[in-house]
C-alpha cells in the first residue's frame, strides 16, 4: 500500500515512530554516559545540587 505524503504523519506507523524518537534518543544518551563512566559524576552533581533543596525551598546556599 502506497500513502500520499500529505497522509503520512496520520499514518499509525509513522505517529509510533515520531514517538519513540525523543526517548531513543534519552536512552542513547544514558547509555553513553553509563559505557563511559560519566554516569556516577552526573548523579553525584544532582545530590549535591539538590541537597540545598527541600520541600520547604533553599536550605543552604546564598539564596537561603
């Protein structure tokens, strides 16, 4: 089955593709940090970032 091309992003196939292509590229991504090490770094910046954060705002830091 041939579709025009003005009826392709309507097709199923087509609107399961474009989906998926932001989360490919977010696991791609996670993916290169976990092969190259940098995956730890990352988690140890947030904790540190969000350690002078609570549910009740800034807990540390000049903004406090």
């Amino acid at each position: 089955m041939r579709l025009a091309a003005s009826s392709a992003p309507d097709t199923p196939c087509m609107s399961r593709t474009t989906v998926a292509a932001p989360e490919l590229v977010r696991l791609n991504v996670l993916q290169f940090a976990q092969d190259r090490g940098g995956l730890d770094e990352m988690k140890a910046l947030v904790d540190s970032c969000m350690a002078d954060y609570d549910l009740g705002g800034w807990t540390e830091g000049p903004w406090t």
